[in-house]
C-alpha cells in the first residue's frame, strides 16, 4: 500500500564517498527524515535495552490479577494493566523488540533471497530472467497479506513462522527492484571492464554491480520495514502472529479490544505505537529517497 | 475558492482529534443514543456468535447448530431442559422387554414441514441412516436394529442391556428426518425439512438466518408463539451488547462477561446467568511421566486456584468445581474432589519425590479465553516451581494433537447431556477415551457395570462410585462449570435456557 | 488495444494457475488431517481412513491438484471440511459484501483524495497543503484495523450514530468499514495527486498554456491535470488491490460477511477448499483490477497504447 511512494524516476549516479556525504547532508536537512530517524534510534535503544527496563518474567509475562484493568495513572501504572493486572508499558517496551525483530529479520530474509533472485534474472537475462519474473508474477498477484495468511496457516501461528512468511511475501519485491536496479547499471562501462578481464559473474555481481544499486535497494529496505510492522500487527491480531503471553503490538490491540467500551486505553495506545513508528519509517524511507535521487528538487 | 475545502480539512481533523480524546477520556457519559424503534412484535431477533457450520442433523458436534436443529426436528425421546432427563416427544411412551427390546409408541397425525406424514416408517430410515454416517457410533453404536411394527409402533433392539438408549435417542444424530426425502439424498443443510416447530427460510452465509413458524407443529402447547425467527451472526461481545441496547436485537444468546454490569443498569434488558454442567477441564496425558504418577497429578489440582481462574479470564462468571463431574447432575459427586490448598499440593509433590523444576507441563488452547486460564494456570503452577507453557493453536491442529495422544496438558470442555455419558468417558477403551485418559481395570469394570443397570437408582449409586473413585485418581483436572450469559428485550418472557446450553425458541412470547 | 486486452486475459491464465499450485502446495503443508476434521473427536480411525480414501486424500498430490483444477474449470470448488457446504455457492454469497465495500470505500476516496490533491498542489504550501500533507502521511502510517477501532469506539461507542458492525442497517452499515478502509486510499492517492501535478504544473506547455491567457483553472484542469492523472492511476490501482486484501482485517473487526472474513475463519479452522476457493476469487479479482489499470493506463497514455497498436 506504500507503493506510490517510491514511484521509481532514476537511479542513483555511481557511488562515490563525496556522493554519498552528499546525500547525507541532503537527508539531515529533511526535518521529517531527521524526526524519523530520531524516534527510530530511540524505540532501537528501547527494544535492546527492554530487559534493563522491565523484567520479563516477572513484570511483562507474569499475572497479577488483583490490580486488572487499572486505567493510566501518574501513581501507579503509568499506561495502566490490562486483563491480567500486566503493565501495559512492560509489555508495550517488550513488544516494541518483538515487533522489530520480526520485522526486521522477515525484511533481510526478502531481501537476500529476492535481492539474489532479482540480481541474477538482471544480470543474465534470457531464460533465467523469464523464469523468475514470471515467478514473481505469480506471488505478486496474490495479495500480499493474504500470501502471509495461507502461510501461517499452513505452518501454524508462531514467531517463526510469522517471520518466515512476512519474508516470502515480500520476495518479489525485492526482486524487481534489484532486477531493474541491475538491468540500468549492466551495461555501464565498469561492469563491462570488469567482465572483459575475466571477472567471474558472482564478483561482478556482487563488486561491481550491486553496490551501484544500493540506493533503491536502502529506500526500498526502510519502507519494506514498515510494510512489515503493520503486516507482523495484522497477523498477530488475527491471531496468526506472535502468541501470547509474548507481547507484540497487534496482539495487545487484539487483547485489549475486548475491553474497547470501557478500558479504551488498552486498544488505543498499542494501535498509537504502531502508527507512530510506521509514520517514522515512512518519513524516513521519503528522506532517504530524495536525498539518494539527487535529480528531485 | 477553496475556503469551504480548508473549513472541511479543519473540521475534519478536529472531530478526529476530539473523537480521540472522547475515546481516552473513562466514564460512562456516552450511552449510544440508537433510539429504540418499537419492538415488532411478530418478529424475535437473536445475536449469534458465530455461524452455524450445518443445520444437518449428522454432521457437526457444534452447540450453535445442535441449538438450531432442535427448531426444526424432533425426536423420540427429547432431553428435557430444566431436568435433563428423557421426556417423550415424537414418541409418547415405551416398554422394555429382555432389558434390550425397546417398543415406542408413537405419535399420530404429525406432519413434517413438507406436508409428509410421520410414521414408524421414518424412524427406521433416519436410524438406519445415523448408523451410516461417520462419527455417529457414539449416539447409535448401542443400537443392533429397528423395525416398523406398524405405522406407529417401532422396536429398537440394542445389543446389550443399555441404560443411555432414551438419552441416546435424544442426541441430533437421531433427530427425525423424512423418509422419502432420506431415500432422495435431500440436502437437510440447505433445506433442513423436520418436524419442529420452525421452518427456515433463508440464509444469508456470514450473516443472518431467518425462520418461520411451522403452522402445523403436532405439539399445541410448544407451537411457536412469534412468527419470524431471525438469527444475526455477532462475533463481538461487545457489538452484541450494543446490538441489544439499540434494539436490534431481542435476544443475545451469549453475553460477554465485560459488559453485564453495563446491561444490567439497562432498563430495558434483562440478563441471564445460566448455570452449565460444561465442565472445563484441564487433560494430562496419563502415560506421559510423571503425570503417570497420580500424587503429581493431585498436586497439580491441589495448586490451581479456580476462583483466579473465574475472576481473571472469565469476568467472575463461572462456578467452581473440584470433582471430575459437572455438579447438577443425577448423580453428581463432590466426594473425594481436591479442592484448592497449597500446603495438600506440596505434599503430593514430596510424595512423589521428583524435583518439581523438571516437570514442565505444555497446555494445548484453541481459543482465547483458553489461553487467558492456561496463562493463570501457569502463574498458579510457578509457586510450586512447575513450568507451564500456554500452547495455542487452530482448533483442527488441537483436535489432531489431541486424538492422537501428542499432547501433556490440554483444556477442553466436557459437556454430556447425562452423567451416564459422563462416566462412560473414565471407560479406558471407549472410542470417545483419547490416548492418555484414565486407565483403570476397576474403574473400566464399574462403568460396564452401571451402563448394563437399567434400574435407576442401582445405577445411580455405581455412577456415585466412579466419580468418587476417579477423583481420587485425577487423572483430569475440572476448572469450573460455565455460566452462560443471556440477555433479552424486557418485554420478552418464556425464555427457558438449559444447563446443557439450549434454549426453545418456540416458548418465548412478546408481553403486553 | 483488443489485441493488447487479449494478450493480457491470456497472460492471466499461467499466473492463475501458479497461484492455486503454489497455495495448493503450501496448504499441503497443513497439519492435521482433514477426514478427523470433518469426523470430529468421536470417529474411529477406520472410519476416518474410509473417508479419506474417499476423498482422494490417498492419492499424490498431484493428482489431486489435478483432479482439483478440473473441477475448478467446471466452477466447482469442492466441499468446506467444517460446514459441508460448498465452497463455490458460499463464496458466491459472500463476494459481492467486499466488492460492494470495495467500490463504495474506492469512489468515496477517489473522489475525495484527487480534489485534495489538486488543490493542495495548486495551494503549494499553504496551510492547506500542508495540513493536508501531513494528514495524509498519517493516513497512510495508520494500520486500517486499528482506524476501523477507532472509529467503531468514537462514532459506535461514544456517539452511538452507527452501527458498530454487520451489514444489516442498510448504508448505515458501510459509512465505517468504508471509511476504515478508504482512509489510506484517501492518503495516497492525495500525496500522488499533488507530486505528479506539482510536476506537470511546472511543465512548459502548461506555463504556453497560461501565457496564452489562458484561466488558471482550465490550465490545471484542462491541461496539467489529465497528464498528472497517469501516476494517479496507478495509486489507484494498487489502492484498489490492496483493498481487496486489506479486507481481511477491516472485514474482521466489523464483522463483514465477505470474502475477508470467510478466509480468516477458514484459516483458523483449517478449511483447505474454502481457504483454496477464497484465494482463487481474491487472486482473480485482483489481477482483474490490475488488468483494468493498465488498460486505463493505456488510453491515458498514448505512448503505452502505441506499444501494443
């Protein structure tokens, strides 16, 4: 659904380190890129530093039913307890690591399977190239949530197997991107250079041509990311996703919307962290891409 | 040019913004103002929780289509819902000769919704064909043959003394379906054609079913008193609620625990708690060490606080209950039962002498509310330093774990209609025992014992022994006895609602 | 563009054929077997064998694809394991709920979001725009779920005006779901609308246009905006697909009895033909949607209509 915003216009020119600080410059004067980026870094600290925070074992997994359902208070609990008198900040601080775990190992998943796929149908064309792009044809004909759905529900709903198929829906993408990053560097002069010494196709490959294409492949990996947030929260409020007791934000909004008429808290403020970090990855994922394209403004 | 655009974007957001701080903000201020249309009075709206998956009688083990089969078929012998014993329906009385010959008479001048006459004829067809549907053996296994005396006399012959005959015959498998439309392989689901006092008139899949009233229902006293029968498929606990509160609908058939306060501050609605003999029970697998090992198994129900139980997954709806059988039966004990008592459970843990940190316990769920008792049944578990791991899963996954004994711990609910059924289940070699129940040669002699008691209060006495016998054994833990929650239009009487989770439609009339 | 319509209603036929193989595949993946499914805890394991040789569940697996995409080409999907229904008559009934959500959630935010768009680009950096902006680069960080809650707890809950879900109170009952599912629609299709005219706005034959004396409005309604409406369309297009999965979860939380629905229950009880029946029409509609946005494209585009003259 955030397809639109990566509308491809032109490939990066060839990389060098004064570009590259070029577009670093650009990316720092973005202020949205740089608000995203900030709130990023935090909620990265958060989620690494989420057991100094909150103990999980005893404060975001275990039960205490006498202080259920407390609405947030400055006293007490500062975002309130849920149905099992949990500290609904406990596991919101927890969730935020399993939200970016998930996320972020279904994404380097797609993108080290598709990005090989994509890399090897641009470079060698022909049959291979025909193969795998009617390939992915077939998988990006299917809806991407319902693609991850069939799959957990083959597999059975788990962490695993959440990540597994976030990953596997998100491989075509990957593919045609890399695919169209490598067809618009293959014939540049270096790689022909390279190829005329008797360079092998895996160096090339890797060398020559895929770190030309990294700009495409960075703005495409942040806003994938977000992509995966919501996909990992939609999955785990059908049910299909991380299990619990294991927080994760889709799965609190799922608990918490049984209690939506008179505990709102507990749907509004997991549905608010989810919000806020893909609206944080999007603006990122826009900065980075006009700051990589510097023929934009 | 633009300004009403810009007005609109400012609105806009302001009404998100206020919305938001409205949706934070506690209290009570905002009861929905649906307004409430004049309740029509030929016309009873139903909220369901979920679709039915048939409204066959042979093909589903699910409350919601038993529920709606009863509508439309009867049988010989129905389970009555305030006493849960046999009542005559379709029949109006037997005899018994040779403790295995049983002779009904029956019923004349009763039609089928298709015009069709019902006969003996039509018992031997539906019979004849329960027998061949896969599944149906627990309700027609007992059953050797039926013949037709006349049109309407008809003889079953069981294979041994059986003393469920009369409950058997009042399970849907052996609900009355027509003969000629049997012979034809009509397809009851699109069109379930009985003789009960509602015919159905259509249904809109994921949505809604509606039904009418059969004119000429055999049975004067039960005849439909409201014309239009409509169900409405509402998942949401709460969106049933709301759907009740903003008339429309006049019956909720099961209320969330969350929202009975606020109901019951409703004038115009009445809430309904019905107590159950849906027993929730947590399965060990017996053959798996140490729950081998009955000192563990008590320890373990020694430790589980029902009452957390109650009050945190459940909304405090719910009935404690310690022994192996729902309370509310004929027959039900409490004798044996271990109830809740930390110090009793650290004994038994000595008295098996294991260390209590190598026993780890995984509790297979299907459904949420599951989960929320497994998730406490873990934290009450921690004190005696018993690791449990809450295990959800889809329902088909559990059932295939289940029936395969792959499974230590499992919570599911046991709801007979009877408590021969009941202790028929601690027989260790019955279809219906799964890999890892009890295994007992005295409990397995005393159940053939009471099933071939055709007296009554012989019987009674054998079923007072097992359940007193396998509470001190253990081998499955009860949780608590389901309240369910129901909730009407207060203008709405008649409502009858059984422990066994039914309610007869056909008995509710509008006041005034 | 016949010749073009028709090469592209052929190039369908292998990717749907792809589809239902990989999804036939992957559900043999499923644990769990469906004759104890559909026999339930009381069946006997000779009874649960009978039915499976019944069913063919015996046979390779690719004969029972096989045997699966025959009767797909006769239009029959099989029986649902959990209801015996079948599943071509249940989705039947089921698909015009999100088709008719769809289309209700598509026009509203068409027709909101590319107004937006134009003024928001012709008001380049005003209050407006940027109000807009930023409501839209919420819209499309908002998870359409938890909008739809949000919604169902403010109008439903707090103001009672709608009916928290279903589809019975007539139009009622679409104003949520159809918000909670366009909003993001909304959200892009406006942020495309006014990069692409933003771009055409600065085109030199928009600028001949105006030196020509010609009025602002019709030099961006007549000349800019159609040129900026093929990046529009493509929004569009993807917007309109992703409805069709999107669904899944807004269906959910209203309670909507389509396609969206029927397929999470599936899932959750394992149904393989109704989860297989489901993904098929989902699929289909989908590359149909897709198929109508190229075409689209190329009427709007002469130089994609050239390629296939």
């Amino acid at each position: 659904m955030m397809k639109h915003l990566f509308r491809r216009r032109a490939e990066p020119e060839e990389g060098s380190m004064s570009l590259l600080q070029e577009s670093w410059m650009r990316l720092l004067s973005n202020k949205g890129a740089v608000a995203g980026m900030v709130f990023l870094t935090i909620l990265v600290l958060t989620a690494i530093c989420a057991d100094l925070i909150y103990d999980y074992e005893t404060e975001v997994i275990m039960q205490d039913i006498p202080s259920r359902l407390q609405p947030p208070s400055l006293k007490g609990h500062l975002l309130g307890t849920d149905e099992y008198g949990r500290d609904l900040l406990a596991r919101l601080v927890h969730g935020s690591r399993m939200s970016l775990v998930v996320s972020f190992s279904s994404v380097v998943l797609a993108l080290a399977v598709g990005g090989t796929l994509g890399a090897m149908a641009g470079y060698f064309g022909g049959v291979i190239d025909n193969i795998i792009m009617r390939l992915t044809d077939v998988l990006l004909a299917i809806p991407m949530t319902l693609f991850a759905i069939v799959i957990v529900a083959a597999l059975g709903a788990n962490t695993t197997n959440l990540t597994l198929a976030l990953g596997a829906s998100s491989i075509p993408i990957f593919a045609r991107v890399v695919r169209a990053s490598v067809l618009t560097v293959r014939q540049a002069e270096y790689v022909e250079a390279a190829r005329s010494i008797g360079a092998k196709h895996g160096t090339v490959i890797l060398r020559h041509i895929l770190p030309n294409c990294i700009g495409p492949i960075i703005v495409q990996f942040t806003l994938r990311i977000a992509q995966a947030i919501y996909n990992t929260a939609a999955l785990s409020f059908l049910g299909m996703g991380v299990q619990p007791p294991a927080p994760e934000w889709g799965g609190l909004l799922a608990s918490g919307r049984t209690y939506i008429r008179d505990y709102s808290y507990l749907s509004i403020i997991p549905g608010l962290a989810i919000m806020s970090t893909i609206l944080a990855l999007n603006l990122l994922g826009d900065g980075l891409r006009d700051a990589l394209d510097p023929r934009l403004k | 040019m633009y300004k009403w655009v810009r007005a609109m974007c400012v609105v806009l957001a302001f009404v998100l913004l206020v919305g938001t701080l409205s949706g934070c903000s506690q209290g009570t201020q905002g009861e929905p103002q649906g307004g409430e249309p004049p309740a029509p009075k030929d016309t009873l709206r139903v909220a369901l929780t979920s679709e039915p998956p048939s409204l066959t009688t042979c093909d589903h083990d699910s409350l919601i289509s038993v529920g709606l089969n009863l509508l439309t078929f009867n049988s010989l012998y129905k389970i009555d819902h305030a006493s849960l014993l046999p009542v005559p329906d379709l029949a109006y009385e037997y005899s018994v000769e040779n403790d295995t010959e049983w002779t009904f008479k029956l019923k004349e001048g009763v039609k089928f919704h298709n015009g069709d006459l019902f006969t003996a004829h039509d018992v031997v067809a539906t019979i004849e064909y329960a027998k061949t549907v896969p599944g149906s053996t627990l309700y027609t296994g007992s059953i050797k043959s039926v013949e037709a005396i006349d049109d309407y006399t008809v003889k079953i012959t069981t294979h041994k003394p059986y003393a469920g005959l009369l409950y058997d015959l009042g399970y849907h498998y052996n609900f009355i379906l027509p003969k000629s439309l049997i012979e034809k392989g009509h397809d009851f689901n699109m069109e379930p054609i009985g003789t009960g006092p509602y015919k159905l008139v259509s249904w809109d899949y994921g949505n809604s079913l509606k039904y009418e009233a059969f004119e000429d229902y055999f049975d004067a006293d039960h005849k439909a008193k409201i014309k239009n029968l409509e169900f409405v498929i509402i998942p949401e606990g709460a969106s049933r609620a709301i759907a009740l509160e903003a008339g429309e609908v006049d019956f909720v058939w099961e209320v969330s625990g969350a929202d009975v306060a606020r109901l019951n501050a409703n004038p115009n609605v009445n809430v309904l708690e019905v107590d159950t003999v849906d027993n929730v029970t947590l399965f060990m697998n017996n053959d798996v060490k140490p729950f081998d090992d009955p000192n563990v198994r008590r320890a373990i129900n020694y430790a589980i606080n029902r009452q957390d139980i109650i009050d945190g997954a459940l909304n405090g709806y719910g009935r404690v209950n310690y022994s192996v059988i729902s309370q509310g039966f004929w027959g039900s004990t409490n004798k044996n039962a271990p109830e809740y008592n930390l110090d009793k459970a650290r004994e038994y843990l000595n008295a098996w002498g294991g260390d209590p940190s190598t026993i780890n316990l995984p509790i297979l769920c299907s459904n949420e509310t599951r989960v929320a008792i497994a998730t406490i049944i873990q934290s009450n578990l921690a004190q005696l330093g018993i690791k449990v791991e809450v295990v959800p899963m889809d329902t088909a996954t559990y059932f295939a774990k289940w029936t395969a004994g792959d499974y230590v711990g499992v919570i599911a609910s046991w709801s007979p209609s009877n408590s021969l059924t009941y202790v028929q289940r601690f027989h260790s070699n019955r279809r219906n025992a799964y890999p890892g129940s009890l295994n007992s040669p005295e409990i397995d002699a005393l159940v053939l014992q009471a099933e071939g008691t055709i007296d009554n209060d012989a019987r009674l006495a054998l079923i007072e022994e097992i359940v007193s016998e396998v509470n001190l054994l253990s081998p499955q833990i009860s949780l608590y006895q389901s309240v369910w929650l129901r909730a009407h239009h207060k203008d709405l009487a008649g409502i009858v609602c059984s422990a066994t989770g039914y309610t007869a439609y056909n008995d509710f009339y509008w006041k005034k | 563009m016949i010749r073009y319509m028709i090469k592209r209603l052929l190039a369908m036929i292998p990717v749907l054929i792809g589809i239902t193989f990989l999804v036939f595949m992957i559900m043999q993946l499923a644990p769990g077997d469906p004759a104890r499914l559909i026999l339930g805890e009381n069946a006997s394991p000779e009874e649960v064998k009978e039915l499976r040789e019944q069913m063919g569940l015996e046979d390779p697996v690719l004969v029972q694809y096989f045997r699966y995409m025959v009767n797909l080409c006769k239009g029959d999907m099989g029986k649902s394991y959990i209801t015996n229904r079948l599943v071509a008559s249940e989705v039947a009934a089921r698909f015009p709920y999100t088709l008719k959500l769809a289309l209700v959630s598509a026009a509203v935010s068409i027709l909101i979001a590319i107004p937006l768009g134009i003024i928001a680009a012709v008001k380049q950096n005003t209050i407006f725009d940027n109000t807009c902006m930023v409501l839209s680069l919420v819209g499309i960080s908002m998870p359409a779920f938890w909008m739809a809650l949000m919604l169902v707890l403010v109008f439903s809950l707090r103001l009672g005006w709608l009916p928290v879900q279903g589809a019975n109170m007539g139009w009622r009952s679409y104003v949520l779901p159809s918000i909670a599912i366009g909003f993001m629609n909304m959200a892009a299709i406006a942020r495309t609308t006014r990069s692409s005219m933003l771009e055409t706005i600065r085109q030199d034959y928009v600028r001949t246009a105006k030196s020509k004396g010609i009025s602002n409005a019709s030099a961006i309604l007549g000349h800019a905006f159609p040129n900026a409406l093929i990046p529009t369309v493509t929004v569009v297009g993807v917007q309109l697909g992703g409805l069709i999965g999107g669904a899944v979860l807004t269906e959910t939380v209203f309670a909507w009895p389509g396609l969206g629905r029927l397929i999470v229950q599936s899932v959750n009880a394992r149904d393989v033909p109704m989860i297989l029946g489901c993904m098929v029409v989902m699929s289909v509609s989908f590359s149909v949607i897709n198929l109508v946005v190229d075409l689209l494209y190329g009427l709007l585009d002469p130089r994609v209509k050239s390629m296939y003259a």
